[in-house]
C-alpha cells in the first residue's frame, strides 16, 4: 500500500491493522507463502497435539493447520526504540519521517501482539520521552498506540540514552528494535549497542529516510532550517550537493560498520517504501538471526 494513502487513515491502530492484514494477505498470494509461519509463533500440527490449540484463522489463511506454541515455548519480549526528535518532524513528499516511524512501530507491535508477545517501548530525542514496560495483556496495545501518537520534540538527538536505559531494565534475552533517522553523532551509540549484543540480546536498526534528504533533489539556491536547533542556511543545491552526498554516505557507512561489528545489520526505509516490505525485512532479520544463534529469544 502507498504509504501516502496509508498515512490518510488518522488512526495509528488502524493503519498498523491494515499493514499487518496487507501483509498476511499478500503472504498467502505471494512466492513466499510460507514463509511466515518459519517466524511466526507457530508450528505445523502434528498428530497427538491438543486440537484446541489449532489456529483456525491461520487456517483460513493457508488451508494448512498449525498449532500455537505455548507462552514458555515463545517467550520473546521485545522493546520499540522510536526516535521522536525533531529531525524525524519532515516530510518532502507527504510522509512526515515521524509519522512513518510511528506506523512501522506499530504494525511491529500489533504483529508481536498477535502472536502472543511481550512489547514495550521507549521513545526517545535527547531524553526518554515515553517509557512503556513489554507485556501482552488486554489492554496493552492500545496503551503503546497512545504512546506511539506523541509529537516529536526536544533540541536534539542522543542515540545512546534508549540502549542505556535498556541495559537497566532488562532481566532476560529480548528483542530490541531500534528505529529512527539517525540525524546526529553517532558518538557514544556503539558502547551501549555492543554491550547489549554481548549480553544476548537480538537488536534490528532500521535507519527512516526521506526520498528528499537521499538525493538532495532541490533547484538552485534553497534555504535550510535545523529542525533541532532552528538554525537557518542558504546554500546553492548544485554546489552542495556532491559533497552532502559524500557525507551521508559516510555518514551511513559509519554506523553501518558499528551495527556490523556487532553482529546487526541496517536496514534503510525511505517513507515512500510500503511498510508491508518493512515488515517482510524485519521476518528476514529475525531468521538470519535465527540460523546464526540457534538459542531462541
């Protein structure tokens, strides 16, 4: 779905229901049918299992039974980290980055949710802005969503503060999924990161990208305003634009290499890209996790 056309839908829950129902439905028609009970919390009925625990949606879906696995089989917890600085406050083509962040991390818990998981959240700009603990009871979703709906703030950006605060309260291996526009020093980022990953736990970065800020798209002469700070510039595009290119490249590499060395890839979205795929890369994730760490979450 256009994310435009999604981002018309005023209500956040709706639109992470209709990404998630999208998904489950292009899944079925798709080559890669299948390939999302490999991930789900499911697996294929065998005989001597309870048929209470048949999944008879899932059913429908595929016209193959599967039995829900049981909460201590499961067991994955998992933590949005949602960048709401002002920076993620822009839109170049309709898709505020904000706004997009918001939906992916809701589909992300609605789809957890569904499954029978454990979500939390904390969003965050140079300070923890909402801290909401993982859990799965009635309810729960519909406290993240409210969460989720704040508007950006702040004056700047600290990628380090949401993994910091992580490290203090988890107990258990769990899921971090950390989202936002990486519009800032990544200083300080890979202690906190590589002291989460040697602790066991999974962390999937997904760096939110508008189309305008990749290519530097402008005519001539532009002025630019700091979204964090306010500050203005004017600058001649065609002169700038080589060398803004060169540094966001750098920039990307950067934290690239840091997500790398510790064992995490990032995935870049830009807000004209169907959340639905955002939510196939995160299945993908989780399984070249999954192959590497054989211990589950």
């Amino acid at each position: 779905m256009d994310p435009r056309a999604l981002m018309a839908i005023q209500n956040l829950e709706w639109r992470a229901r209709v990404v998630v129902e999208g998904f489950w439905s292009g899944l079925h028609r798709s080559p890669y049918h299948g390939f999302s009970v490999e991930f789900s919390e499911y697996r294929q009925y065998a005989p001597g299992d309870d048929p209470r625990f048949l999944d008879w949606r899932l059913y429908g879906r595929t016209d193959r039974h599967f039995v829900r696995k049981f909460e201590d089989e499961t067991n994955l917890r998992c933590f949005l980290l949602l960048d709401l600085s002002k920076s993620m406050d822009y839109a170049s083509r309709g898709v505020l980055k904000a706004d997009y962040a918001r939906t992916l991390a809701a589909t992300l818990a609605r789809f957890l949710h569904l499954q029978g998981d454990a979500v939390g959240l904390l969003s965050f700009d140079e300070r923890i802005r909402e801290a909401v603990p993982a859990r799965n009871r009635p309810g729960h979703l519909r406290r993240l969503m409210l969460a989720l709906e704040k508007e950006c703030g702040g004056v700047g950006t600290d990628l380090a503060t949401p993994l910091k605060r992580l490290l203090e309260i988890l107990k258990r291996r769990s899921l971090a999924v950390f989202i936002s526009d990486f519009m800032s020093p990544l200083d300080g980022f890979e202690l906190p990161l590589g002291t989460l990953r040697a602790g066991g736990h999974e962390v999937v970065v997904f760096q939110i990208a508008d189309p305008m800020e990749e290519d530097l798209d402008f005519g001539d002469t532009v002025r630019l305003k700091d979204l964090e700070t306010g500050r203005e510039i004017d600058l001649d595009a065609p002169t700038f634009r080589e060398r803004y290119r060169a540094k966001r490249a750098a920039h990307r590499q950067a934290l690239e290499a840091i997500c790398a060395r510790h064992g995490t890839a990032v995935r870049v979205l830009r807000t004209d890209t169907p959340l639905e795929w955002a939510l196939l890369d995160f299945l993908k994730a989780r399984r070249q996790r999954g192959r590497g760490n054989a211990a589950r979450m």
